[in-house]
C-alpha cells in the first residue's frame, strides 16, 4: 500500500552578515579609541624627535606629528589629541601656544 504525503513548501532565507575584515577595527574599538585629549606642557626636541612633557601628570609622549610639534619647539603649548598609551604617542589634532 502506497501512501502519498502531501508536499510542503520550504522557504530557504540566506541572511547577508556583514563580515568583520580583520584590516578595520570594529566599530566599538574604533570609538573607545576616540578619546579627544587637551594637555597642557612643552614641546622639545630629544634624539632628533620632537616630544610633548605634559605637566599635569609629568608624562612625555612622542607626537605623531612632527612638521607641527618644529613649529612650537621650546615653547609651552596645548595639545589637543588621541592617546595611544601603549606606544606613548599623541596623535595630534591640534597645537596652540599658550
């Protein structure tokens, strides 16, 4: 005996994720990096560098931007930046005398 089922519709969805590409942070890396900083201190030259001494917490930070930090070399400044801690480097958004 020979029984027939009744056929039922399948319906496939395919959802489209994006993937993360390793080469870009995730957004939510991206945002905690954007921490926008105004320090104040000095700007002088060390071993062919242009460094920034902070005065507050007595830290010194390379300056990623070293055609800028010439322009305000032996002078008290503010810098308004990003910290990258682990390197120790200000990338800078903006230097003004004080």
């Amino acid at each position: 005996m020979a029984s027939a089922l009744p056929v039922v519709g399948a319906m496939l969805v395919i959802v489209d994720h994006p993937r993360h590409d390793s080469s870009t942070p995730a957004p939510e890396l991206v945002q905690s990096h954007l921490d926008l900083r105004t320090l104040s201190g000095k700007i002088s030259r060390e071993g062919g560098k242009y460094v920034f001494h902070e005065n507050h917490r007595r830290m010194n930070y390379f300056l990623d931007d070293q055609l800028e930090a010439k322009r305000f070399s032996g002078k008290s400044v503010l810098v308004t930046g990003t910290i990258d801690a682990k390197k120790n480097v200000v990338h800078v958004r903006k230097i003004e005398s004080t």
